[in-house]
C-alpha cells in the first residue's frame, strides 16, 4: 500500500517519466504526468458591490438653465446610479425631469418636466442600496431618468439614485419617479 502511495505521489507531481527503450532520450512527459503549474479557480463568492458610489454629497450647481444646456444630449441617467446621493443638506423643493423624445425623424429634442410635489421622490432618494445578492438577477438595463433636484433659490443638484439588490433603481424610487408622470 505505501509503495503504490509513492507511485502514485511520483506519478501526480511529474517525478515519474515514462519508460524508454535503452540508449534513448526520455520521452517527454505525457499529460499525465505533467505537473499542474496553475493556481486553481477562486471560489465562487458573492458578487461584490454593483456600484461604485461617489462619497459626500451632490455637487450644488449654481443656476439651472434648460435641459438643453444641463445634460446635453444624454438621453437617460444611467450615471445616477454611482452619483452621490442625496443628503439632508440641500433644500429640494422642486424637481425637473430632463425627458428627451425624438422629433423630425431621429433628432432628439429634450423637454422638461417640473413639479414641486417632490416628498415621495425626496424620501425615495435618501433610501440606502440594498445589499448586492448571490441569487440571479436579469440582464436588462431598466430606465434611469435624467433628473435633478432644484431648491428656492434656483440652485440644482443631481442625486444619486438608490439601487436594489441587483443594481437596478429600487422599486421606491420607481414607483416614486412614476408618480411624477401620471401622463406616461
């Protein structure tokens, strides 16, 4: 038993060559016998963060002007999932939806929507990611709005927005933001 242990040790860590005729080179190993020189996989682990979300607070921007200088031609917010989020700091009073739509053919003509009943949204915003998950999520990417918040003075911000254990906006935040837009 512990001679066919050693063979064995010998066989699996590439000691063992195979047997030539006499007067000949050895053979090269065969696969069987070559010693493993990789590492083995990484365990599977729980995914880790989905996003990366920027520390401190939004950055206050002085005075909106349109949503045709603001986003530019950006056509959702899919950055607002790693922007700041919002904090108990800026005093949001309205808020204004940055909605672009095709016009003449493919030209995407941006138009805004604005409303001052914000407390479902405001209260959905300061909601904290919700823990990434190691069950299985869908692929899609959902809808992310081009919003930000404005206070009385004019002054705007764009937050962050909160995301579910699959890195998608959470459901408060959408069914907030679906509130704002009862014409869609």
């Amino acid at each position: 038993m512990v001679g066919s242990a050693i063979v064995l040790a010998l066989g699996v860590t590439g000691c063992a060559q195979n047997p030539s005729p006499a007067g000949a080179p050895p053979e090269a190993p065969s696969a069987a016998s070559t010693p493993l020189t990789s590492a083995p996989a990484p365990l599977a682990s729980a995914p880790g963060p989905l996003v990366s979300v920027a520390s401190g607070g939004p950055k206050v921007h002085s005075q909106w002007v349109s949503c045709a200088v603001g986003p530019g031609n950006r056509q959702d917010g899919q950055d607002a999932l790693t922007l700041p989020r919002l904090t108990d700091s800026f005093p949001a009073v309205s808020a204004v939806i940055c909605d672009f739509r095709p016009t003449r053919g493919t030209k995407l003509t941006p138009t805004e929507k604005r409303t001052t009943d914000v407390t479902a949204l405001l209260t959905a915003l300061r909601l904290p990611d919700e823990a990434a998950t190691a069950q299985a999520c869908t692929q899609e990417l959902p809808f992310v709005p081009w919003l930000i918040l404005m206070d009385a003075q004019n002054r705007w911000i764009r937050p962050g927005v909160p995301v579910d254990s699959c890195g998608k906006p959470r459901q408060e935040f959408r069914d907030a933001y679906r509130k704002l837009l009862p014409d869609r």
